[in-house]
C-alpha cells in the first residue's frame, strides 16, 4: 500500500509546489521594484567576500537561493539602485579591504554591518585603516553602523568627509588610540564609540557639532576634556551623554539645559555635585554613581527626575528634598557617609519603586510611613544607624507592592506579633504570575541604559546583583536585635524566594508554617536561640537551594529530603542535640520516627525517584534565585541605547 501511493502522492505534492513556486515566483517578480543589474552584480560579488557562515541564518545566503530574495537590501524603487544594507548579526565573517566591492555602491544611505566578524586586520595591519578609508566613496551615506566587531586601530580622519551622516556607531570594537577626527559631520546626531580602547583627550570641537543630541563614550580610557572643564558641554545641544567607566576627574562640567540622561558613573569626579545639575527642566536620568563626589546633595535636584544614582561617593547629607519629586522611580544613595534621617518628604514620591540608602550612617526609626506609597517594591536600608521596633500600627494598607526589603545590619529591636505580616498585602503574598520567556528586569521600561542594582546576600555571601529580577523576592531582617517567636503568619509570603533572619533574638519554636513558602530558595535562621524540632514541613520545599540553622538551641532529628541533606554540616552545626544527615551523629530511637515514617510509607524506590525530580527542579531548572546570581557573574554591558536612535 504505501510503497503504491507514495509515488502517486509525491507527484501531486511535486506538481502542486510547481505550480505553486511558479506562480509565486511570478508574482513576486511582478511586483517586484526595478533592480539594476550592475547592483545585482555587485552584492554577489560583495557575497563572495565573506568567508564563512557561521551560523543557518545568515541574511546573505539568501543572495544566493534565487535572482529575487536578498535579506536585508533596499533598492530604490525608481532608479533600481541599492540604497540600503542591514547585514546586522548576518553571521558574516569577512576581511574586507580597501578594495571591498562594497566600495561600489555609490548610492548608499544606510549601512548595517553590527554583530558580525568584520576584521580587516587580520593580513595586513593597516586593513582597518584602508578599510574605512575608503567609506568616503560613500558620500551619500546616513547611517553606518559597525558596532560589535572586530575593528582593530584607529579611525582614519577621511571618515570626516562623510558629511551626511546623522548616525555612527563604532561601538564594542577594539579601536585604540586617541579621539577619531569627526569634525566636519555637521549633520551628526547619534555617535556611539563606547566599548572601545580610546584614551587620552576628549576634543572640544565635539560639543559644538550642532547636531549632536546623543552621545556615549562610556567604556574607554578618556582622562580629561579639552578647554575649559566647566564649562564645556554647554555649547552643546546634548540630550542623552553616557560617559560611564573612564578616567574622567576633577569638578564636573556644567550642562546643557537640554539634557535628560547624564550617566557618568565610574569615574572619579571630585568635589561637590554642582548646582547646575539643576538646571536642565528635563533631566529625567543622573547617575554619578562610583566617584568621588563629597558635601550635600542638592536639594534643588528633584522635580523631574526618574532615577537618581549618587551611590559609591562620599556624600554627607541628603537633604529633605522630594517634595515635588513624583516622578522619581529610582533613590540609591547608597554606599556615602550620610547622617541624619530618612528624609520624610519621600512620601510624596508616589511613583518610587526602588529606595537604596545602605552602608550610610543614618540614625532614624523604623520608616513605616513609607508604607502607604502605592509602588514602592524594594526598600534597602541595611547597614545603617537604624533602631527601635518595626512593628508599625495595623492597617489595611501597608506597603502594596513590596517585593525586597533589607534591614539587616542594623539596631531594630523588640519582638513581632504572630499576626505581622497578615497586613503585608503586597507581591510578597501573591505569587507572580510571571510567563514572560525572557526574564524581565527592574527599569526595563523607563531608563536607557540605567538598571538599578542592589546587593544581596547568599550562601553567606554578600554579592552585587547588577539588575533585579521583576520576580525576585526576598526578606532580609539579619544582624539586628529582634527577638521572640518567628511570625506564624511568615507563611502567607508564598512568592517569597530568599529569607534571612539569621544573627537575632527570635527564641520559641521554628513555625511549622515555614513549610508553605513553596518557592524558597534560601533561608537562614542561623545565630538565633530558637528551640525544639525543625519542622518536618521544610522537607517538602523542593527549591530550597540553601538553609541554615546553625548556633541555635535546636534538637531532635533534621528532616531529611534531598534538598536538606545535599546541605553542609556547619548548617546545622553548634545545636543542643540535631542528628542525622547531613551532620555526623545519626538518630537513634524514638528521634529517628520521621525518617522512618517517609521510609513506610513509600518504596525507596518511589521515594529516590521523587528526591531526585525534587533535586532537579531546584538546582536543574532556572530557578529564580539563580537567574538572580547568574547576572552578578554576567559581565555588565551596557543596553544597546543607541539603536532607538537608528534611522
Ligand atoms: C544548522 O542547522 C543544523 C541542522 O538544522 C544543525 O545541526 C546545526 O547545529 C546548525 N548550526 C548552527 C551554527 O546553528
Ligand atoms: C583585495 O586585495 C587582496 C590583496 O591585496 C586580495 O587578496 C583580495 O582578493 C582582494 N579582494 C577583492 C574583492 O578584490
Ligand atoms: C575628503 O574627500 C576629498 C575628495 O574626495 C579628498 O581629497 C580628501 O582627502 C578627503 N579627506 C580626507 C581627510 O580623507
Ligand atoms: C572640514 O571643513 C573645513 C572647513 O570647515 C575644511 O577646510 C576641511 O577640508 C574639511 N575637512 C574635511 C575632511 O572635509
Ligand atoms: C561655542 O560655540 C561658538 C560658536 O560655535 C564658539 O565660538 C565658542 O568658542 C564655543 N564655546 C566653547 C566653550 O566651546
Ligand atoms: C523639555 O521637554 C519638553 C517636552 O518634551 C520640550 O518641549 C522642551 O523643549 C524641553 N526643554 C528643553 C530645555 O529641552
Ligand atoms: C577624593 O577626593 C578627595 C578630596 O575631596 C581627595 O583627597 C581624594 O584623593 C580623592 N580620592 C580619589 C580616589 O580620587
Ligand atoms: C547599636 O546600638 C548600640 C548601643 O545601643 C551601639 O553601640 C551600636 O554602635 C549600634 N550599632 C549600629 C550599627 O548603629
Ligand atoms: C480599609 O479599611 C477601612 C475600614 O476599616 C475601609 O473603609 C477602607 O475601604 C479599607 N481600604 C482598603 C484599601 O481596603
Ligand atoms: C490585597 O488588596 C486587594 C484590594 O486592595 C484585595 O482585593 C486582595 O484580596 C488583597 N490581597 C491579599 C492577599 O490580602
Ligand atoms: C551557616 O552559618 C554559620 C553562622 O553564621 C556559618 O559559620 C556557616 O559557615 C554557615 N554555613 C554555610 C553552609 O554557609
């Protein structure tokens, strides 16, 4: 039967895709725009410069499939000439030289050759040079991007004759040397030399190109500005200036009045933050983070912020400044040396979603009048001067949206009421219903450029997440001096993933209710005096990648699941009497019942099966908390802003 049919099939099938290409074929013919021959020739000939493809999707090997197909060029509809070439991430890998038949289309507007492996250096040391020598065949170029790759040396000054160009970008190559000469691009908008090894001086001519509205030279070695230092950006109609890990020093430049985005952190700017920062009406972003900044901050800085990073200076005072401030998304002043309290007009700061004021000195109560702002979601006030009681008075209304707040490091004292977080109707209740494929970060919507950052700590470690998981959730209250019983409602924080209330007071009995945060990862209730039998309920969270519970007065058996005892012993260790896995001294007697209990009621066989799926969900899948650490290991690079900016 099939061997019957499938011939007959295969010639209908065949039939039908001939008819069928044919007419396709047609019709796109048809309506296809006039393409001069000699333009087809040369892009097959600019084809066979690239060597490899390294990858299936590559946009040029659809030069080669039919006459009609070819990814990523534009045609002039009327003169049939190739006007644009968007080869971007095409997997092409190409030495091209001087006599690149690139060269050739002397009607080009738009070239995109970002992301591929374009490195003319490797025959001749002076390719690189010849290379972009030659653009200047291109005069009727607009946008040229050769971003992400491998451009070795220095940029020619011909590229000046380029005169049309509105937007360049060179960034992530290896360009070294001094400042490429650009000074006859009048019409220039966009320029992105970032990630780059460029040093030495930035020209002054620059700030007067009178297009200029977005710059970044962030990830290079420049060390200084030529002219006048102060007063050198204000010629300019700057908008969007990145100027972020260099060796920038000394008082920082005035700006323009037209700036919204002024990111210069990782540099080592000194002296006090200047008041013309407050200028600019519309300055939504500043990130002077990681100088060397001192004094106060200026309180006139504030009405039309969103984010505000003065984080890793040496600043002293913050002065009681929001009052208008509500559109301010992002505070972190973390990381200075200042004193005093917590400013109490961030209440009227309707919009914050992130509040950072750790490592400073400030000596104020618990801020639980910061629970009524209706976006706030993380709040870090660890290390600081901070005490009393973090009891706040009941109210159906408390902090709606909180997801992460730290503590820790500080002098709170008293006890909780077992009911304390019952009022807590926050994300930290609810468990998110987060679906996105790729995982979605704090200030993705709002901020070019800017993510805020935080510190948390795991497995003991204090490490620096560089952005913050939307779903991420995490309760630190460590290093004070709390103390009765642990919260019985702590088991309403169902979406919570990391809690630490390690190096406190709390005594009394592990609440049992523990064992519902089915999606903690971490927890730490090490260095407290609490007492009596851990909870057999934590043997069922099966994403708890970390506990500890060590130097406390615990006894009896540990519940044993995969997840407990792949743990290390000093998670248990300095206890009145724990037994069993993963400490040394087994259970005998009575103590060792709930082992036993798991051990009747299913097959070992059945019961290793289910450890090992628990094992693999929580150290297998992407777990949360993971995905959280795995951005401190991830190189910070910085979001591509530029690229809103193309024609
Ligand atoms: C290309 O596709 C083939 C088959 O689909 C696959 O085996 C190969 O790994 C792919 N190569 C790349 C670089 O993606
Ligand atoms: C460019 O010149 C080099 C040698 O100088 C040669 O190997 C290469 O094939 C030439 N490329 C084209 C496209 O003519
Ligand atoms: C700019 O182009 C002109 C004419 O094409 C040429 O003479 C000149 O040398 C070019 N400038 C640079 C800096 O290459
Ligand atoms: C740049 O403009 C100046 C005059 O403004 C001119 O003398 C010079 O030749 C131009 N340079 C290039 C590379 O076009
Ligand atoms: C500002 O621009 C004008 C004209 O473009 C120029 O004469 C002046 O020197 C510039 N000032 C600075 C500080 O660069
Ligand atoms: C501020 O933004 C408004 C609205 O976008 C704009 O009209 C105004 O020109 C901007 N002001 C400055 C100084 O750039
Ligand atoms: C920071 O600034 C102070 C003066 O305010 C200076 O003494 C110190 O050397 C600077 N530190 C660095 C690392 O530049
Ligand atoms: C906590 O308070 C004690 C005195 O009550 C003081 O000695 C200590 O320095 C304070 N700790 C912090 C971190 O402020
Ligand atoms: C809070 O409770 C009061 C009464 O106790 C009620 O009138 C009010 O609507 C409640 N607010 C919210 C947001 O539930
Ligand atoms: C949170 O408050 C909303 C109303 O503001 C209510 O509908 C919801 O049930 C509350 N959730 C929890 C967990 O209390
Ligand atoms: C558990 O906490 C104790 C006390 O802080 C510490 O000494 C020990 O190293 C921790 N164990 C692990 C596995 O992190």
């Amino acid at each position: 039967m099939m061997a019957l049919r499938f011939p007959v099939f295969s010639f209908i099938c065949y039939f039908f895709f001939c008819v069928f290409a044919l007419s396709f074929i047609v019709t796109t013919i048809v309506s296809q725009p006039y393409r001069r021959p000699d333009q087809i020739e040369i892009l097959l000939a600019f084809k066979d410069e690239f060597t490899e493809y390294e990858c299936n999707d590559s946009v040029a090997s659809s030069w080669i499939r039919d006459a009609i197909s070819f990814d990523g060029v534009v045609f002039d509809s009327e003169t049939g000439v190739v006007t644009k070439l968007d080869l971007r991430g095409g997997c092409l890998s190409s030495t091209l030289g001087g006599n690149s038949s690139l060269f050739k289309f002397h009607y080009l507007r738009y070239l995109d050759l970002s992301y591929n492996k374009i490195n003319p250096n490797s025959f001749s040391y002076n390719n690189i040079y010849s290379f972009l020598a030659e653009l200047d065949r291109l005069v009727n170029l607009e946008s040229l991007d050769l971003s992400n790759n491998d451009l070795v040396g220095k940029v020619p000054s011909s590229i000046s004759n380029l005169s049309r160009l509105t937007y360049l970008d060179l960034s992530s190559n290896d360009l070294n040397s001094r400042f490429p000469l650009l000074y006859n691009l009048t019409k220039l908008s966009s320029l992105d030399l970032s990630n780059n090894r460029l040093e030495g001086k930035v020209p002054e001519w620059l700030w007067n190109l009178p297009s200029l509205t977005a710059l970044s030279l962030s990830h290079n070695s420049f060390n200084s500005f030529q002219g006048s230092q102060e007063e050198v950006f204000l010629n300019s109609s700057l908008v969007y200036l990145y100027l972020t890990s260099n060796a920038f020093h000394g008082p920082f430049p005035k700006i323009p009045e037209t700036m919204r985005y002024m990111v210069a952190s990782n540099n080592d700017f000194t002296g006090e933050i200047p008041l013309s920062l407050c200028n600019p009406r519309n300055l939504s972003v500043l990130d002077l983070s990681n100088n060397n900044f001192s004094g106060s901050v200026p309180s006139c800085l504030s009405e039309s912020l969103t984010v505000l990073n003065l984080r890793d200076n040496k600043l002293r005072r913050l002065p009681d400044m929001f009052y208008r401030s509500d559109s301010l998304k992002t505070l972190d002043v973390g990381h200075n040396q200042i004193t005093g309290k917590l400013p109490r007009s961030l209440l009227s700061c309707t919009s914050l979603e992130v509040l950072n004021v750790e490592s400073n000195r400030m000596t104020d109560t618990f801020p639980s009048w910061l629970k009524s702002l209706p976006n706030l979601q993380v709040v870090i006030l660890r290390s600081n001067g901070l005490y009393g009681p973090i009891t706040y008075p009941p109210s159906n209304i408390s902090f709606p949206k909180l997801r992460i707040i730290d503590i820790s490091s500080n002098n709170f004292t008293g006890s909780l009421p077992p009911n304390y977080f019952l009022n807590w109707n926050a994300s930290l209740v609810n468990v998110p219903e987060d679906h996105q494929r790729r995982p979605q970060y704090m200030g993705d919507s709002y901020s070019l450029g800017f993510q805020p950052s935080l510190y948390v700590t795991n497995k003991g470690l204090h490490l620096k997440l560089e952005k913050i998981l939307r779903i991420f959730r995490a309760i630190d209250f460590s290093g004070n001096r709390l103390e009765g019983q642990i919260p019985e409602s702590i088991g309403l924080l169902k979406s919570l993933h990391v809690l630490d209330l390690s190096n406190n007071r709390f005594k009394g009995y592990i609440p049992s209710s523990l064992g519902k945060l089915i999606n903690l990862e971490s927890l730490d209730l090490s260095r407290n005096q609490v007492s009596g039998k851990i909870p057999q309920e934590i043997a069922s969270l099966n994403f708890l990648e970390y506990i500890n519970m060590s130097y406390n007065k615990l006894t009896g058996p540990i519940p044993q699941s995969t997840q407990i005892i792949g743990q290390q012993g000093s998670s248990f260790e300095g206890n009145v009497d724990l037994c069993g896995l993963p400490l040394e001294k087994s259970c005998f007697g009575e103590s060792c019942l709930p082992t036993t209990q798991i051990q009747q009621s299913k097959s070992p066989k059945q019961e290793q099966v289910l450890n090992w799926k628990a094992a693999e969900i929580g150290y297998g899948l992407g777990v949360v908390f993971g995905i959280a650490i795995g951005q401190v290991i991830a190189t910070y690079k910085p979001v591509l802003f530029f690229k809103l900016f193309r024609l």
